[in-house]
C-alpha cells in the first residue's frame, strides 16, 4: 500500500491525541475506520506505530520516525499549498468549497456576475470536515457543505453557517432498464438486493450515518464497488453493476440514468451555507442563501422525484 497524505495527517493526529478514540472525533471518522487505517499503515512499514502506555497511545521507536517524517511532508505540501495558491489566485477572488453537484457550480455562475466579487475559483472536496477546516483557516471565503445527522458537531470556532434546507432526501441513481427503475419510490430493503456503490463503510460521516440507518431498519447492503471518480460510479450505474445515492438535485440522464427517491425518505442531509465573520461574505450571507434557494425551484423538471419532494416544501396554493 502507498502512503497517502490521509494516512500522515491520521498518524499525526494519534500522535498528537496519545489516543485513537480522542484522533478519531478530531478527524471526524469512526475509531473502528482509524483502527484499520493504522493496521493498514503499520503492515506497509512493517511494524508496531503506537503501543499503550500509562499515558495513552505512544508511538514506538519506529513510530517516532515516521510520525516526524509524517509532521516534515504535511508542513512540506502546505508551504507548496500556499505558495502555489498566492500565484494563481488574483487578488479579491471568491474561493468557493464544497461539494453540492448543480447548487455548487449554479452559485459559482451568480457569483462571478456580481459587481463586488471580482472572480470566482471553485474549491470542490467531497470531505465536509477537510472543508470546514479549510474555511476556518482562511483558505476559502464560503462554501455549501450537506452535514449527515450525526451527534458529533463539525463546524469549528470561527465559522458560521445559515441552513438552506434543514431535512434534503437522498435518492438514488440506478439504470433506465434496471428492474427497480418503474418504481416512483423504492424501499430500502429492495436497493439492498443489489450491488451499492459509495464510501467504504465507516470511512466517511456519510458512511457511518449510512450504515447506522440501515442498521435500524434491519438492511446490510452489499458494497463491492468502491469508485473514487463520479465518472466510474456514473458508469456503474449506467451499465447495471449497482446502484447508488445521489444528490436531490442530480437530474435523470435519458438513455443512462434515472433517479427515484427511497420510500419513506430513511436517509437525509442537511445543507448549510457556511463562512467565516466579518467578511464580505458574512454581510450578504442572507442574500446567498436566498439565491440558493432559487436554484432549487429552478431546477423543477430535473426529475420526477425531486418535483415531487419540492412541491411538498411549497405553502399550499403556492
């Protein structure tokens, strides 16, 4: 297995926290998933990282090695970060985070025509927490970030958030000739009887609150695909090998891909639009939320499943 900068940042973090469980909330990931990403790492160097002591979790002889090579290559890629990020930004840009589908790139088109935003550089991480953290450091101005409904809180200090929808549904995309494509809305326990593309379980808070809905309704649903490109998955789903969630927004493909809400709405996102005080940002926070909020209405006609979930929001006789 190669190193990869998920694993040096895990390992600073258990090394910083002298516990896993303590590592695992600071990285907002399950302390199972931490406890195969250092079982993992230590097979690829070769031996023990950490080892239990009176004091907590400390790292080996070995460890101590690699935790200091680790600190010297993340300061490394963050000094590169920042020297790259001053020569291609223009100055006064918009730095957009998040990873919302068809709300992230409509919001970037409205604001690269407003008078007081002089350009726009979109920011795109499926990560909410590296997002967040990536806000609260200064290195984006705003972003749209969809947060599970999970007990853990997740905005740091120094950032402040409105809620555009306070209870989205997931659906889900599966193929224009799959067998559950004639459904309006399809159970849960029926998507379970086919292959389901997405995070690895206990891998992200997506995965963990996925995993935690199911667990509830008494549905394991079979995971062999792990695609790490949307272009992939798309093609998963597109060929028949699996079926996955999607976006409220994500609009049906036709000859490809159809989507269709999950009966009873099990699983659902909260959107915020998120910023740091005393900014540009923060002053017109109001009128970007409400300029979000018409690109849903907007995006009516998207799919059959959406109009559905939108018109029900709507005051009647609206």
């Amino acid at each position: 297995m190669e190193l990869e900068l998920r694993h040096l940042r895990a390992l600073v973090a258990i090394a910083d926290a002298h516990s896993l469980v303590r590592a695992a909330k600071a990285l907002h990931v399950s302390q199972p998933a931490l406890s195969g990403l250092l079982r993992r790492v230590e097979r690829s160097v070769g031996g023990s990282l950490f080892a239990r002591s009176p004091t907590g979790c400390v790292p080996t002889p070995l460890g101590e090695d690699v935790v200091a090579d680790a600190r010297a290559v993340l300061a490394g890629m963050s000094a590169l970060t920042e020297r790259a990020g001053a020569r291609r930004e223009p100055a006064g840009a918009m730095r957009l985070g998040g990873y919302s589908g068809f709300l992230h790139l409509a919001l970037a088109r409205w604001l690269r025509d407003q008078p007081w935003c002089p350009a726009v550089r979109v920011h795109e991480e499926q990560d909410e927490a590296r997002t967040l953290a990536a806000l609260a450091d200064g290195e984006l101005d705003l972003a749209l970030v969809y947060l599970a409904p999970l007990p853990d809180r997740i905005v740091p200090d120094g950032v402040e958030s409105v809620v555009v929808q306070a209870r989205e549904p997931v659906f889900v995309i599966l193929a224009e000739d799959h067998p559950l494509a004639s459904s309006g809305e399809i159970p849960l326990a029926e998507l379970a009887a086919y292959p389901w593309a997405d995070d690895p379980p206990w891998t992200t808070r997506w995965s963990v609150y996925l995993q935690e809905v199911c667990r509830q309704r008494g549905v394991v649903l079979d995971q062999p695909h792990r695609p790490q490109c949307l272009a992939t998955l798309l093609d998963l789903v597109r060929e028949g090998m699996a079926v996955a969630p999607a976006l409220a927004t994500r609009e049906d493909r036709h000859g490809g891909i159809v989507v269709r809400a999950i009966e009873d709405a099990p699983l659902w996102q909260e959107l915020r639009l998120c910023y740091r005080p005393g900014t540009a940002v923060a002053d017109r926070a109001g009128e970007i939320s409400r300029k979000v909020t018409r690109d849903y209405a907007d995006r009516q006609g998207c799919s059959a499943a959406f109009d559905r979930w939108w018109h029900a929001l709507l005051p009647a006789g609206a």
